[in-house]
C-alpha cells in the first residue's frame, strides 16, 4: 500500500464525517507491531446515512468493488445478508484504477459492537492534520479470535505476548479487471496473493519501500503521547 493513499482515504472518510475503524494490519503497525499489509480493513457504522457517506468518500477516490455489484449496493442490509448467505462474502473488497496497490476492505457484518469499539479507539495521525481512527488493541485481538481458523493465528499469539510479529509482506494486490466474489476470507487472501504474482519486481519493491515508510511514520506519531488517543 502507499502512505499517499492512506493519506486521501483516511482525509475522504473525515471530510465525509464517516464513523469508522481501520482494523487488520494497518492497525496493528499502528500499535507499534511491524506487519506489511496490501490492504486497508474498515470497520463501519452500519445505519444507512453512515454507509451513504462511505460511499460517497470512497467513489470520489475511485474506489468501486471487486464483486459485479453496485458500490451502492453495500448499504442495503438485505443485499449483504445475501451476499453473506449465497457467496460466503465476508468483506467486501474495493480496488482503484488511481491507487492500485492500496486495496480497502469492508467488513460486510462486523464482528464486534461498532459502538463500543469506536468508544475504545485510538487516534494516530497519519500525515500532519489527518486523524486516523484506529480498533484499539484489546478490540485487534478480539477481531482475530472471531476470525476463526481460516486466518493467520501467529500474530494473535503476538498481540497476547505483546512481542513482534513476522513481517508479511505477501499480501501486496493490484487491480484486476475482472469483477469476482470472494467467498471467506480464506478465499479473499487466496486471490489476493493470485494478483501479487501479476506485479513486477519493481513493482513488488516499489511497494514494500512505502510500507517501511508507513511503519517508520506511525512508529515517529506513536513517540508523542499526545498523539496516540483522544
């Protein structure tokens, strides 16, 4: 993923007012565990008006989704119960023609209490005057044992531990013009790492020298307490 994509997201769902939380290895990074991840994971407020707003803030990045559905589609509660009954869906993956290696992922029911959680998050900025929300560590944690068997259990052991995880860097995407469902999560990284073999060398080094930036850049916010929470 690049930090200049992170940055214009994470600026979209503020301006937008969007109620969200950036989950998955981004978070963890932001927590000061190193992790490469490919992708951004978003956690939503799932009412109707907040969904819209997500939408709206995402379209206007040229974000739209990997499955042959309308963007639109994702705030129709009716639509995601069957996404999630008839084809496994269990986030809903979004690419951009103009941000290519920073794919965003959307729980499509998440697993913890949204309230609760965003009562709990923590707040990084991601380049000076852009705020990001972040799941808190105790939330990371409880979103990995939820996750179940078919995702990687090393790094839950190293949230409970609190040591370092391996870096994984495996999980770098770019967009593919064929619209697919992703059924579960095992399924979802399975593909992911179908369109990492499609990058070139440079491409695959480009993008990992931009990842140690975002570490280097979260690890320089989480230095100044005043910065880590609200």
């Amino acid at each position: 993923m690049e930090k200049h994509s992170i940055e214009l997201i994470v600026r979209a769902l503020n301006d937008h007012q969007v109620r969200y939380l950036i989950a998955g290895g981004l978070a963890v990074v932001a927590h000061g565990y190193v992790r490469f991840t490919a992708d951004i994971d978003l956690l939503l407020a799932m009412d109707r008006r907040n969904l819209a707003d997500a939408i709206d803030a995402l379209t206007k990045l040229n974000y739209r989704p990997r499955a042959p559905v309308a963007f639109e589609q994702f705030a129709d509660s009716d639509r995601r119960q069957e996404w999630m009954d008839q084809k496994g869906m269990t986030v809903f993956s979004l690419f951009s023609p103009d941000h290519p290696v920073t794919e965003i992922d959307l729980f499509v029911d998440p697993p913890l209490v949204f309230e609760e959680a965003y009562s709990r998050a923590v707040h990084l900025e991601v380049a000076p005057g852009i705020s990001a929300t972040f799941c808190s560590i105790d939330d990371l944690i409880d979103l990995k044992s939820k996750a179940g068997p078919t995702r990687p259990r090393r790094h839950f052991t190293a949230y409970k531990n609190k040591r370092q995880p391996p870096m994984n860097s495996s999980k770098i995407s770019e967009p593919d013009p064929i619209n697919q469902w992703e059924s579960g999560w095992r399924e979802h990284e399975q593909l992911q790492l179908q369109r990492l073999a499609g990058l070139s060398l440079a491409a695959k080094l480009a993008w990992l020298e931009d990842a140690h930036r975002i570490v280097l850049h979260l690890e320089s916010v989480r230095s100044h307490p005043e910065n880590t929470e609200d």
